[in-house]
C-alpha cells in the first residue's frame, strides 16, 4: 500500500483546526443575540422594539431573515418563548440557529406588529444593509433610516459614512443622520439645528412631514429654524409644483397635437367636419396592437422596434381607409356640411362596430419597449420616458408635416386649394385629387397618432370618441388649416387644463376651457390664426 503524501495527512488537521476557529465565534454571535430573541419573542411592543434593535446590532447570521419574516408575519413564538420563523414555502426554522425545524411546537403565536415596529423593522433592514456592496441597496437602506428616524441606527449610519465613497449615497447618509438626530428629543440642541440645515437642502415632502412631527415639541431656538425651513421647502414645492403641472399640461397637449393635426389640414383644405378622424385615431392603435401580437408570437426578440414596424403601417391602413371614405362618401358632400357631419358620424359608428366584431369589446392590451419604460427625476419634476417620447415624437410628425406643405409639390398645391379653389382649379390643379389625397394624409397621420396614444391609453373600440371633441377644440381655437395655430392651441389647451384641474378636477376644468373658446370664438370666429383666401371668402 502506497503511503499517504505530507499534504493529504496535514488536510484534515487544517480543515479541523477551521472549524474549531470557527464554532466559538459563532456561538458567541449566537448567545449575543439570545435577549434580542428573548425580547421579540413577547407581546409587548416595547420589548419588540428593543429586541429589533438589539438582533440588527448582533450582527447574528439570522438577524436578517428573521426581521425579514417579522415584516411579512412569519415570525412566532412558542409558550416557551422560543422564536421561530417560517420561509415562504412554509418551512419552520430556529430563528437562533437558522436550522430547519421538522417538529414545531404546538401553540405558536405570532409576534404582533404596529405602526411603531414597522418603522423599528425598516430601521433595522436598514442598518444591516448600510455597508452592502451592493449601491442600490445602500440606497434603499439609507432611505429606511431616514423614514424610521431611529436614533438607534446612528452607529451603524456613521460607521458607513466613514467608509462611503459614491457621493450621492453618502448625502443620503447624511440625510438619514440628520434624520435621526432631529427625532431625537435627548440629542443636543447644537446637533438638531445643524440637522435642520441638511434636511432643508433635502426639501422635500418627507423632510417637511419630519419638520410638521417635530415642531410641538421643538425648544423655541430649534423651532424658529425649522418653521423658517418648512417655509422654504413649502415655497419651492409650490414652484415645483407648478413647473410639473406645466410638464404633464405640455405632456397632454402633444397628445392633443397629435390627434387634431390630422383635422386640422382636412377641415382646412376641404371644409369638410369629419366626425370619423377618432376612429382613424382607433384604427392606427389596433394596427399597433396587431403588429405586437405577430411580433409577440414570431419574432419575440424584435419587440422594442415594434412601435417603428407599426408606424408606417398604421399610417398606410388609416390612410387607405380615408381614402375609401373620401371617394365613395364625402366627396357627394361637399358644400353640404350638415350631411357631411350625419354621413362621417354614422361612418364612425359602423367602423367602431367593425373593430368590436373582429377584435372584440374588451380593452386591448399594447406594450412599451425598454425605452419607453420608466421615469427619471430632473431637477425635482418626475419625467416619464414614455411622455417624454410621445412630445419628442409629436413634434416630429409636426416638423415633417410642414415641410411636406412647404417644400413639396403636393403641399404648394394644398395651399393653393385651401387659399382660392377655384383660382387653383383654373390653373390645371385637379382639385378633386387634392381633397382626396389631402383626406387620405390627414387620416395617416390620425393613425399615427393612434400608435402613440396606445402607449398612454385603453386601446378599444371608443377610443377616438376620447379625443374627437378636444381635437375639434383646438383646430377651432388656434385656427382652421393653419398647423401654427394647432400647434399653439394644442399645447395651450393641455397646460391650461392641467393647471385649472387641482382646483376644478377633471370634469369641470374641461368644462371651462369649452366655455372660454365659446367666449373667443364669439370674438375672434376665425381663431387665433386665420387663414386668408377660401375660407374667408366663404
């Protein structure tokens, strides 16, 4: 028999002496943390509490997944008062040892919770995170500090910042500790005050709902300067305020932009008062929801180019029904525009009908790409990267409708329509065509706007009748045919009823917004921006 090498004999004694090294230090964290498991295991919230503390303190290997299960109503006792916690599975475990438990004791109870322990418990899960390599997670534990306001943190949130390098994490820190510091009743007035100042450069509303706790309570030294803090930070929440109603109000009149711009050039050039263009809105959102269904099934991975497939294509299909309708309905109609309404509100009813045939009544469900997902914060103002997009994309559509009217053949031919048709007509312009191309263009570009609105909207069968009246508020207000004016109106409109919906809600703020463009049009007939040519002549 060979004999056995000097490593392979020595292997053993190592791994031994490891273990040796290692059980007593494990014991020690263990019998550590024995009060803090004595303390929770009780229904008094006051020990609860103290026993939080003292487990997040321990450093005990359970520490975490115990507070975990204390959160999520998985932590018991026993009439012993051993304490016991199940996974989410079901399995029971020691919460001393952490070993799996196959014969619980009978009668165990729940360790109970309140508004006190909840702060206590994301004070502790923050605490046992402050030094986790993970960025994300530092952040989140420093805001569960700052929100328990427990001063029992301090030495874990000061032993962090000492080893903090990432600047933004490290303000949080300070947040946190100057949270902590100003909850707390014994701490010195000097260090309170100092805590003030970096909670007003927090400014925000959780900074001033600490400053509003505190307050009753404040020496009049400390309170002159945080009701002189909350002064400040309600001032600049106002202004916040205002600049983020602003934001959604520009938000919502690019979607108004894009639903009328496609009105606003068919009204313009035609006259004609087409009560079909929300369902040309309708058909470009259901093309993007089959786009994504085929994408879905066939070709999962190009999802996020799944908007730019449906574009054109909505833009074709909205297009081509327009068309249809302008060649076998409208065009009988003109100069008639009572039956031009009834014939393209009864269109619209037949084509809502259709999409509840063949898609059903139910909502559809159209997804965002990765790009469009999310918000991010800019200066305060939460911006969401979907409105964010829908505004860049509106005012694209925008940009290249008028280039098309400015820098085209068929655009020079369209003012001239619009300007004088019959001065258009003698110089060999087939107006006909002109309208029905102009009709054909103003449903594409409704149905492109149908494939952002599925972004920010129920895609059903009413979804144009959401946006038919608003559209026809706009081309009114700013103007009829002239894109300046729409786009002043649009985003007009949308700010305007952002701004009045705080005070008026939803509803009502609506309701005034009609009744002032009711009021201007009783001044100025022709909007904002008014056309010269046809349409003054007639």
């Amino acid at each position: 028999m060979p004999t056995a090498s000097p490593m392979r004999r020595i292997i053993p004694f190592v791994f031994a002496l490891f273990c040796a090294l290692i059980a007593p230090a494990s014991a020690v964290r263990a019998q550590d943390a024995g009060p803090a498991f004595a303390e929770m295991a009780s229904d008094n919230f006051n020990r609860i509490e103290a026993g939080i503390a003292a487990l997040a303190a321990s450093g005990a290997p359970t520490a975490a997944p115990v507070i975990e299960a204390l959160a999520e109503g998985r932590l018991f006792f026993s009439p012993a008062r051993d304490l016991f916690f199940r996974d989410k599975a079901g399995a029971t475990f020691d919460a001393k040892t952490g070993a799996a438990v196959t014969d619980a004791p009978g009668g165990l109870r729940p360790v109970r919770v309140n508004n006190r322990i909840r702060r206590a418990i994301d004070a502790a899960l923050g605490t046992l995170t402050l030094m986790s390599p993970d960025p994300a997670k530092r952040r989140a534990a420093a805001e569960a500090v700052f929100k328990s306001r427990d001063a029992a943190a301090l030495p874990a949130l000061e032993a962090a910042l000492a080893k903090e390098q990432d600047a933004k994490i490290k303000s949080l820190f300070l947040q946190a500790r100057a949270a902590a510091v100003l909850a707390n009743k014994e701490a010195p007035e000097a260090d309170r005050i100092a805590a003030v100042d970096v909670l007003a450069d927090r400014g925000d509303q959780d900074a001033l709902a600490l400053f509003n706790t505190v307050l009753p309570d404040a020496p009049a030294s400390l309170k002159t300067k945080v009701e002189t803090a909350a002064a400040v930070i309600e001032r600049r929440m106002k202004l916040l305020e205002g600049v983020q109603n602003a934001w959604y109000g520009l938000s919502l009149g690019s979607v108004l932009l894009l639903a009328a711009i496609g009105l606003a050039i068919t009204f313009g050039v035609m006259g004609i008062i087409n009560m079909a263009h929300g369902e040309m809105v309708m058909i470009g959102a259901y093309t993007t929801f089959v786009v994504q269904e085929v994408i879905r099934t066939s070709f999962p991975g190009l999802f996020d180019w799944s908007l730019a497939i449906a574009l054109p294509l909505a833009f074709l299909t909205a297009g081509t029904v327009g068309l249809i309708l302008e060649r076998t309905v409208i065009r009988h109609l003109y100069g008639r525009p009572l039956e031009t309404l009834l014939a393209t509100w009864g269109v619209s009813l037949i084509l809502q009908q259709a999409v509840r045939s063949i898609f059903g009544a139910n909502n559809r469900e159209v997804g965002a790409p990765s790009f469009m997902s999310g918000s991010t914060e800019v200066l305060g103002i939460t911006v969401t990267y979907g409105r964010m997009w829908i505004i860049v994309f509106s005012l694209a559509v925008f940009a290249a409708l008028f280039v098309v009217l400015r820098a085209t053949s068929f655009g020079l031919k369209m003012r001239a329509v619009t300007q004088n048709r019959a001065m258009a007509a003698s110089m060999g312009i087939r107006t006909p065509w002109v309208d029905a191309l102009t009709f054909a263009l103003g449903s594409g570009i409704a149905g492109i706007a149908g494939v952002a609105l599925s972004q920010i909207d129920n895609v059903s069968p009413n979804l144009g009748q959401s946006y038919i009246i608003d559209s026809f508020m706009i081309v009114v207000f700013g103007g009829v045919g002239n894109l300046w004016g729409t786009l002043f109106a649009a985003l007009t409109l949308g700010v305007a009823n952002k701004f009045l919906e705080p005070f008026a809600g939803a509803v009502l703020a609506k309701i005034l917004v009609l009744v002032f463009i009711i009021l201007f049009i009783q001044k100025r007939p022709r909007g904002l921006f008014a056309l010269k040519g046809r349409a003054v002549e007639a």
